[in-house]
C-alpha cells in the first residue's frame, strides 16, 4: 500500500505560498515570492536529497505541475530534474481531458479523492506532493496524508496560502525525525498516530481526609 507524504516548505505563520521565486504565485497580491532563497545550507540539500533518494511518483495539483514541466524537463544533469522525469506524475486538474505533455505524466480524473484511495491501494512507490496548496486542502479534509516533512523556516509572511486551511481532518501525529539548518530551519517529519487524545489539567477530587482537614479549618 502506498503512502502520500506531503513535504513542504512552509514559515512559521504557516504560509507556504512560492518558497522559490517572485513570479512562482503572485496569486491574491502575494509580494513575498522566493522567500526561502537565504536560508538553505548544506543541512537542508542532505534532507532534500534523503527525501528524493528512495522511489517515488509525484502528486501535483495543476499549477504547480505546469511550473515544474516548464523547469525541469530543461534542467539537464540535475538530478532532481531527472528524478522527476522519471516518476510518475499524477495531476489534479478541473480539466481531465487536457493534455498533458510533460512525459510520464496522466491526471487523476474527476472524483479526486476517489481516485488517490484507490491509487493508495496499489503497489508501486509512495506518492510524494510538491506544492499544490488547494490540492494540500482537498487532501487534509480527507484525511489522505499519511506523511508530512516540513521545512519551517523562521519568517512570518502574514497573508498567502497555507499548508493547513480551515477545513482540516482532526488526526494525532507523531514526530519520527527532526533537525535544524545552521540558518534556524527546522527540519520535521511527522507520521500518523491515531485518533486526537484529550485529557484534563483539573484538580483531582478531594479525598475523604482532605475535606475533613478543611471542615477543622473553617
């Protein structure tokens, strides 16, 4: 069975919206585009090529997959480009009759969430998101990730998309790997870990002893 791992850079308000650069999504007046640009260092490339070391396919939602087919087919001996080249890609669009040129790639037809639960049930690599923020939103309601890998980073950018809307699925978590970037990002994967828990901070009753030493006080 495969997983969906959501990994994504996201700042500390939450805002994942063009981490790469000014022109990636300007959607709603966002002015803050390429905001990861001075943080990386070589701890984030060693957890960015951990994450693209073992076989995946790509789960895309429409405009981030038509910002990677017009990069990364001509990023030639990049190994991520090539990585990508060779995944699958699955795409979630409004259109699924429209084509679709980047190779390797097929959309995921009209009933979404339909069509990943069956993919989830299949053999073959797990199904990794880049980007698709309103893809993202489908899949938390649903309760469809089974991964995230976030990359915090530590700005506050206010308004723009973000990884977590308001319709999100109530689901418990459990961190099974950190680290942090000499540039203060912190590096988190967080798996699936059943049903939210709740408890209470209250105080205990009072014991028999307890309320007969406060009866001798009054």
């Amino acid at each position: 069975m495969r997983k969906i791992i959501c990994a994504t850079f996201v700042s500390l308000d939450g805002v994942m919206q063009a981490p790469g650069g000014p022109d990636e999504d300007p959607t709603g007046g966002f002015r803050f585009g390429g905001w990861t640009f001075h943080f990386w260092d070589d701890a984030m490339g060693a957890t960015m090529g951990d994450l693209f070391s073992q076989p995946f396919d790509l789960l895309l939602g429409r405009k981030t997959y038509d910002i990677f087919a017009a990069h990364w087919p001509y990023a030639k001996g990049d190994p991520i480009g090539e990585a990508f080249g060779k995944a699958t890609k699955f795409v979630a669009t409004r259109s699924p009759d429209r084509q679709l040129d980047w190779e390797n790639s097929r959309t995921l037809g009209e009933d979404i969430v339909a069509a990943l639960r069956d993919l989830k049930r299949t053999d073959g690599p797990d199904l990794l998101i880049q980007g698709s923020s309103d893809l993202i939103q489908t899949l938390v309601a649903n309760d469809l990730i089974d991964q995230y890998r976030l990359l915090v980073f530590p700005v506050l950018l206010g308004k723009g998309k973000k990884l977590f809307g308001h319709g999100a699925a109530p689901a418990g978590l459990k961190l099974a790997k950190s680290a942090i970037s000499s540039t203060g990002v912190i590096m988190l994967t967080y798996e699936r870990a059943g049903e939210v828990t709740t408890g209470d901070f209250g105080f205990d009753e009072p014991s028999a002893a307890e309320l007969e030493r406060r009866r001798t006080l009054e």
